[in-house]
C-alpha cells in the first residue's frame, strides 16, 4: 500500500510539473509572440510612408534647363527633399529590421521551452520572415534612389550654375562667370560619376557627358573673349548653342518612364511581402 501511495505521489508530482511547464511554456511563448507581432505591425504601418518615398524621385523631373519654365533652384529644392527623404526611409528601414531581428531570435530561443505554443510561435515566425524580407527589399530601393538623387543634385546645381553663369556673360562679368563655370564643372562631373548608378537610363550618361562638354565650350569662349579674340569667340558660341540645343532635347518624360519601370518590380515585391506579414 505504501507503495502504491509513493508511486501515486510521484506521478502526481509529475502531472504538477508538466502543468508547470505547460503554463510556463504558454507565458513565455506569448510574451515572445506579442513582441514578434508588434515589431511586424510597428512595419507594416510604416508601408505607406516608405511607399510615398519610393514614388518621391521622379517629382523633380519636370524640364531641363534650356525651357523657360524650367526653374534649376526650385528643382534642386524638390530634391534636395528627396534625398533627406530617403535617408530618413533608410533608417527607419534599419531601425524595424534591428526590431524584428531582435523578436526572431528570441522566438528561436530555447525552443523546447515554447514547445507547447508551437503554432503561434510558427505563425508569429513566418509574419517576421515577411516582413524582413520586405525590408530587404525597401533597403535596396532606398539606396538606389538616394544614389539617384545626389545625381540630380549634382544634375541641377549644374543647372543652376549654368544659369548664373548665362545672366553674368551677358551682363559682361567676366570674372563672376568664370566663377559659376568653375562650380559648374564640378557639379557636372559629379553628375557624370552618379549617371551610370543603379536604375539610372543610359540618356543620363549622355546628358551628363553634354553638359561636360557644354562647360568646356563656354570656357573656350570665355578664354576667347578675355584675350580679345571675338571672332573666335562667336565661332565657339556657335558650339555653346548646339550645345543648348541637344541639352533641351532630352525626352525628360522618358528618362522618368524608364526610373519608374526599374523601381516598380522592387516595389511591387516590397508590398507583397509587406501584405504577407500582415496576413
């Protein structure tokens, strides 16, 4: 009899302590689920805003510099804001990723503790895996365009240099146009170096590599006018206008078709993934 009381008591305490882990095993499971679900969500609930951002890039692409309506300082506004855009998209981007990083490890961690939560824990895995991979994909897009901003950057402060340079030569400052031109050879070859990034239409390296040799035209013109030679210097002027011309001729609709057709599959699998975490 004693022994069956002994043996009793022991399987008692054996039913005690898996009720134990159970309960403990449902504790620490939820507890880890209500963080993965919350890094997913704090995610998800930033698609719209990155979504905004990816669709920002294109904004300033309106005309170039050789149209009227064209204005270079406004334009390097627009972008200037799409560039700070960007970066602030990148870090939130890595901020989630940091997030649900932390969630996914812990979700994995001692596994046989969670065990009996064993679905939900699955379920709040594959929401986390989603969402990392969306942002996988946002963190490629954000660097793309911001490579592709500080293109336009350079692009439109070329623009601009281009158009003080313009308003000095024919005010006959000669000195001050000097000093636009020199800014402007810098901002266009930093345009030149940014052309062939990620998602940049082959038209930019051409327009970059005109705007190059428009600068260089309009130097010959200025050393001729300097030295007095002004005959030499309306042959060159000549090259400065066909310069103008080909520059005004970019089909600028086209080039922002063609950035939208390389970001849009991106984006498209960012939102698929992002809904796939949502689910």
């Amino acid at each position: 009899m004693l022994g069956k009381r002994v043996e009793l008591a022991g399987i008692g305490t054996l039913i005690a302590g898996l009720i134990g882990y159970a309960a403990l095993g449902f504790a620490i499971a939820g507890s880890r689920v209500a963080t993965a679900e919350h890094a997913v969500e704090q995610t998800v609930s930033h698609q719209n805003t990155l979504n905004a951002t990816f669709g920002d890039i294109n904004v300033q692409l309106t005309a170039l510099g050789a149209k009227p309506s064209f204005d270079a300082a406004q334009a390097l506004a627009l972008v200037d804001r799409s560039v700070a855009t960007s970066e602030l998209a990148a870090k939130t981007i890595s901020k989630d990723d940091g997030a649900l990083v932390d969630a996914e490890t812990h979700l994995h961690a001692q596994e046989w503790l969670t065990m009996v939560s064993g679905s939900s824990v699955d379920r709040a895995a594959a929401r986390v895996r989603h969402a990392r991979n969306a942002l996988a994909i946002a963190r490629e897009i954000a660097a793309d365009e911001i490579s592709a901003g500080r293109f336009w950057q350079a692009l439109y402060g070329g623009l601009s240099d281009l158009d003080t340079l313009r308003k000095q030569h024919d005010a006959a400052d000669l000195a001050g146009a000097r000093a636009s031109l020199a800014q402007m050879k810098v901002h266009v070859d930093q345009a030149a170096g940014l052309s062939t990034s990620s998602g940049m239409p082959a038209e930019l390296a051409g327009l970059s590599g005109d705007l190059q040799k428009l600068a260089a035209d309009f130097g010959r013109q200025l050393d001729a006018e300097a030295a007095g030679n002004y005959d030499a210097a309306s042959v060159i002027a000549t090259d400065v206008s066909g310069d103008m011309a080909r520059i005004g001729s970019y089909d600028v609709d086209g080039v922002g078709a063609e950035i939208d057709a390389y970001f849009k599959p991106s984006i498209d699998r960012y939102n698929a993934e992002i809904s796939a975490a949502a689910a």
